[in-house]
C-alpha cells in the first residue's frame, strides 16, 4: 500500500544520483533491462525508503491500514463474542428461566453460523455476478466501511487524496475483510460456548425442545443428531442422546402451559451441545482463518512487481543509465516481428545496444497462411530448446495492439516453450525519416503497460524503443 502511494506521489523521474549510488553496486548488469522479482522489490523498496525521508509517518496509509484493520478487527471479534453470550443467555428466558430450547438453540448458535458460511461459498461461486470489487458478505462490506473511515481519520490530505482517488486501493480490502469477519464468527462460536458451560457448571439448568407437529417429529430430531455428532460417535458415544432422551425432553402443551423435562433427565444434552458448538461452529471458522492467511501469502509470495506503476518506474529510472551501466557479452536471442512487420533497419544493433541481446535468427508472423505462423514459430521453439541461455524477442508496432489476438499468441507461445524463458517485448514506433527505428509514443506504451499487467505473466519484459540507447 505504501509501495503504491509512494509510486502514485513519485516525481516523474526517479533520479540517475538514486540508480547511480543506491542499484548500480549490487544488481546484474543483464537484469537491467530484465528485472526479476527479487531485483525489484529490493529496489523498490531502497527506493521507498528514500521517499519516507523527511515526511510524517502519518501520511503513509499502511501504517493507518493496520491501525484501522486492528481497530475494526478487535470491535469486530468483541461484538461478535458478546452476541454469542448474549444469544445463548437470552434463550435460557424462553419458558422458566432456566430450561433452554434445544433446536433453538442449535439453530442460532450452529444453524445461523453455516447459513452465512453457505452465502460466502455462494457469493465465491459467483464472483464475477458481484463485480470485480465486491465482497461475499454484508461482514465484510462493513468491516471495509470501517477500515475506510478509520483511515481517511488517519490520514493528511495528500494520503487521504490518494485514497480516495485511488480505485485499486478497495481490491486491498478482500483477503483482510475475510480473516476479520472469520475471526469475529470464531468468536460468536466462542462466546456461545462459555456461555452455556457457566450456565451448566454455576446454574441448575435443563434441556427440551417443542414442535407444533405432536407426531413424526422425533425420529427427525434423532437424525440431526446422528449427523451432528458423526465426528465424534466412535469414541464418545455417551456424548450423544439417545432415542429414549430425545423423547423423555420432548415439552408438551398441556391447556396452554408448557410441561417442561425433569431436570435428570434433560442432563444428557449438554456434552453434545458443548462439542457441537465447539465442531460446527468454530472449527470451521479457524479452519476459513487458516485459508484466509494462505491466500494472503501466497498473494504476497505472487506479487511480481510486473504492474504499470512498477514497470513505469522501471524504465524511467534506467531509460539513461543502462547504456552506461551495461557491460558484458551479449547473449543469443531469437526475434518474432509480429503482424507481419518487416524488419526494421538497424534491429540488430537496437537489441545489442539496448536489450544486450545478440540476434542470430529471425522470423515474421501474420504474413502467410495460418500453416505458415505455425511454421514460424515452431522454429523459434526448436530454436531455443536448442539453447540454454537462450531468450526470444517480439518485435511489435506499439500503435497496433489487437488484445485478444495478443492474448490467445500469449498462450499458445507460453503453452509450448514454458513460463520460465524470459521473452521481451520490443515496441517501435512509425519509421523515421530516414527508415530507422522510430520510438513509440508515451500512449501507446501506457496501453501496452496495463495489458501487460493484465497478463500476468512476470517473465514477459516490455522494452519501447529507445534512440537514445541504440547508437
């Protein structure tokens, strides 16, 4: 988030003094014009703390995210634990006072719990219904609302700006929003079992249930409970009422007036409503909380740093000082000129200079027949299967992006030499005067930028053209 921030209030230029003192030491000169992740995200965030320098710690919205998700977060899991013992104690006032309803009381406490989890799998289900920033539950809509104003609090105006301004910043509210609302429904869990273990151990309290149907309804209640408690039937079967219980605590209406079990008797409810609670309410909550935190890290673990922002700063940074910083041989390179472009006059030289890559073969793309761009590219994957270090180049007009054309040649070049050979995207513009190489212009890598971010794909390096690089 402060990455983001950081990029959203950066000068236009990072600064030659910054690469020059802060990146050229350490980094490989091949990895200039091809950052990895670990390349960027220690340059960006040696970068990001020079940007904390002399600002406050206030304007940064990370530190005012985590305050306001711990904020929400433990308002949240406080009301969610006092609904619980509220639930529970509330239902012990149904008939005397001291004689809990049991079907009601699985229906708030377990019943009302899996109806929401089934509205998340639903809501998961049918994502792309909902639109690209909405959440599952109405939970985590008001634990986002939440964070949002608790942020906008913590924030100076050009922070509060950014984040109003900023429409990515609500994808940050997903995974945070989940493990919040799941922490809450671990509570709601937790707060109804303390409640009716204080009632059982510090009250004298029984257990019924009722139905207006007199007949037919018990051996369905015996089945709940047959299912309820399959996990734990092998080794505490005394832990489960039987078909005698059930039917000893049965509440009848006699001239209006409930005739309530004997306390006795009821006793042999409370083991199966303590582990049910603790089974199917907040096992399957911390189980969600576990999985919210792998998603978190495995996002975190993803994140390439191969974004428009990230790209952008890239290049400005090193748009100068990579034809100074780069030394070393070049290495062999296989170049596609897609849409059936000619080969440009002084390519060869463009990619020693610029990308460091030695071109040793070539081929044209959408100038024959379908058969003939099989063909084509079926030389360029022989071609580098052949060779270890190998890379492959995409010479494209940057004025001519088809999407969808460019996304389905993504897959299929992906599907056949793999996700692990780095492939560059050499963008040119109009032809020069003379026939050179002309540089493309500041839309059009803009456009290319986002739908390269779109892609996904952290081993695809988009490279404009640059004079100044290749002479």
């Amino acid at each position: 988030m402060d990455l983001e921030f950081a990029l959203w209030r950066r000068e236009r230029r990072a600064g030659d003094g910054f690469f020059r003192e802060c990146i050229e030491p350490w980094i490989d000169p091949k990895e200039i014009v091809r950052p990895g992740r670990e390349t960027m995200s220690r340059a960006l965030w040696a970068w990001m703390g020079r940007e904390r320098e002399g600002t406050g710690r206030r304007d940064w919205p990370g530190r005012a995210f985590s305050g306001a998700l711990t904020g929400v977060g433990f308002g949240a899991v406080l009301l969610a634990f006092c609904a619980g013992v509220g639930t529970v104690l509330g239902l012990l006032g149904t008939y005397d006072g001291r004689t809990f309803p049991v079907l009601l009381l699985l229906l708030l406490t377990i019943g009302v719990q899996w109806g929401l989890l089934m509205l998340s799998v639903f809501g998961f289900l049918t994502w792309g219904w909902w639109g690209g920033h909405a959440f599952v539950t109405g939970a985590q809509r008001l634990v986002s609302a939440g964070i949002a104003t608790l942020v906008k609090r913590s924030l100076g105006k050009e922070g509060e700006r950014w984040w109003r301004e900023t429409v990515r910043t609500r994808r940050l509210f997903g995974v945070p929003a989940m493990q919040v609302s799941q922490w809450a429904g671990v509570a709601f869990g937790v707060g109804s079992f303390l409640a009716l273990g204080a009632c059982v151990l510090f009250l004298s309290v029984r257990f019924g249930w009722e139905t207006t149907a007199v007949h037919g309804v018990a051996p369905y209640v015996h089945g709940m409970v047959r299912v309820l408690s399959a996990p734990w039937a092998a080794l505490c079967p005394q832990w489960i009422p039987d078909e005698t219980l059930i039917n000893a605590t049965r509440i009848e209406l006699r001239d209006g007036k409930p005739i309530l079990p004997p306390l006795e008797r009821s006793s042999g409810w409370y083991p199966f409503l303590l582990v049910g609670i603790l089974f199917w309410g907040v096992l399957p909550r911390l189980g969600l909380v576990m999985i919210a935190a792998w998603m978190k890290h495995r996002s975190i673990a993803a994140y390439a740093f191969q974004e428009r922002l990230h790209r952008e700063w890239w290049r400005e940074m090193t748009e100068v000082s990579v034809h100074v910083a780069v030394s070393g041989p070049a290495d062999g390179a296989f170049a596609l000129l897609l849409g059936g472009l000619q080969e440009p006059e002084g390519l060869r030289r463009a990619c020693l200079q610029q990308l460091r890559l030695n071109l040793e073969d070539r081929a044209q793309l959408g100038v024959g027949s379908l058969a003939d761009d099989l063909a084509s590219l079926e030389r360029a994957v022989d071609w580098l299967a052949k060779r270890k270090e190998a890379r492959l180049i995409l010479v494209a007009e940057s004025w001519a992006l088809v999407p969808k054309e460019f996304r389905e040649f993504h897959e299929q070049l992906r599907g056949r030499i793999g996700g692990k050979i780095p492939v560059d995207v050499l963008l040119v513009g109009l032809p020069t005067a003379s026939g050179g190489i002309g540089e493309p212009s500041g839309e059009d890598i803009s456009i290319w930028e986002r739908f390269a971010a779109e892609l996904g794909d952290p081993m695809l390096h988009l490279q404009p053209y640059k004079s100044v690089l290749a002479h």
